[in-house]
C-alpha cells in the first residue's frame, strides 16, 4: 500500500482517494512538491466554478470522482 505525506497531503485538501486503486495511489506519493501543489491548485480552482468535477478510474472499472 502507497503511504507518503502526499496522500496526506491530498486528503486534507479533501481529495477523496478511497476509490483509487494501489498503482493510482503509488503515482501521487511520487509526485514532486511542485506536482502536488499545482494539482491541488487545479482542484481548488474547479470547484471555485461549481461546475466541474474531475474523474478517476477506480479499481472496479467505475468512474469515482477525484476531486
């Protein structure tokens, strides 16, 4: 299981990562410091519309809201 201050990160910042699966996990613990801002920065920005949501595959083929 992928565990780094990353998810954290992520997580507080209210992204839900429940419905991602172990290599989706792996891929955003190794994101760099400037990665991990700038993707929270994009979420907090689309939900500043109201309008738009980002998707994620989750493990059982079913698109899961990412942000």
């Amino acid at each position: 299981m992928a565990s780094s201050a990353n998810l954290d990160k992520l997580s507080q910042a209210g992204v839900d990562l429940n419905n991602l699966g172990e290599p989706q996990k792996q891929v955003l613990a190794s994101l760099t410091p400037a990665e991990l801002d700038t993707m929270i920065s994009i979420k907090e920005r689309l939900e500043a519309t109201g309008e738009v949501e980002g998707f994620a595959k989750g493990t059982n083929n079913v698109g899961a809201s990412f942000f």
